[in-house]
C-alpha cells in the first residue's frame, strides 16, 4: 500500500479548433510525477472560464451544471485513487485515469457484453435463435484469455515492438 503518495487533480481548458472562441475542459490527474489527461467533452465560453478557480464564472444554468459536474469528476477520480490504494494495487495517474474511466480490468467491458447478451436476448429470441448463437461460458473463458494475451502479452511491431498495455499505461 502507498501511504504517501501525492495527487493532485486540475482542470485546465484548451482552445476548440471548429469555434475558437470556445474552450474544451480537460482533466488532469498528477501522481507522484507522472501524469494522464483526458477530455471531459465539455465546452464553454471563453468569457465564463475562471482560470484562477478552475471551474466555471457566472450564474447561468449552464455554467451550474458545468461547476457541479466537475465537482463530480473530481470527486469520482479520488474514489478511484482510494479504491486503488484499498485494493492494494500499482497506483500511477495512468491507473486512476483508467480506474475513472472504468477500462481498468482486463478487457471488462467485452466480457460484460457478452454476460448482457446471454441473460437479456433469451427473452427476445426464439429458441433455436438461442441454441445458435447462445455464447457459453467456455467462450467467456476464451475471450478472456485472449484479450489478456493481446493486451499484456503480445508484442505489436507497430507498436515499436510493446504491449498495447505498455503504451497505454505508459510503462514502455
């Protein structure tokens, strides 16, 4: 478990290149040196950004909502740190980004597609339907296999001969 480890979490905008006069807002997570940002898909403005504060100007709806959501965010990226440190796990930005973003777990999101499969469609399809195209949990266990080998073992020679976990996680 890392006790001391140092997080800080800034928002900071950047000019939108179709509406310059707009900013688009970024995250930024800093751990201990390293860093990860990602884009909140959130623009406003450049006359309702406060530089000084990080967050929105103004009273507007708009600029409310905006204010809370980054609340939010900042709120979701230290229970993620928190959740990392409770699981005992290798704590990098990179990590907390993913954690927040909930691509963390070895290819998660496919596996629980094909959980979402089996357990909604039964309902909407016939039953040969099911018997052709039901996906077993022999499957499960071979996708699961196999996106772990692709993502933390196989090399990519476009990749400069790395692991696409190296390159996202910034370990390469």
């Amino acid at each position: 478990m890392q006790i001391n480890s140092r997080l800080s979490i800034n928002f900071f905008t950047r000019k939108c290149r179709r509406e310059p006069e707009n900013l688009i807002i970024y995250a930024r997570i800093t751990h201990d040196k390293s860093r990860a940002e990602f884009s909140l898909n959130r623009e406003l403005p450049a006359s309702l950004w406060d530089n000084s504060r990080k967050r929105g100007k103004g009273f507007s709806r708009y600029v409310q909502s905006l204010n809370k959501y980054l609340d939010q965010v900042f709120t979701q990226l230290h229970e993620a740190h928190r959740q990392l440190l409770e699981e005992n796990k290798l704590i990098t930005s990179s990590a907390i980004k993913a954690r927040y973003l909930g691509v963390d777990e070895d290819g998660k999101i496919f596996l629980e597609l094909i959980t979402y499969h089996n357990t909604t469609m039964h309902t909407s399809l016939k039953k040969g339907t099911m018997k052709n195209y039901y996906s077993t949990g022999q499957l499960e266990v071979k996708m699961e296999g196999f996106i772990k080998y692709y993502n933390y073992q196989r090399y990519h020679e476009s990749l400069d001969n790395l692991t696409r976990a190296d390159i996202y996680f910034g370990t390469g």
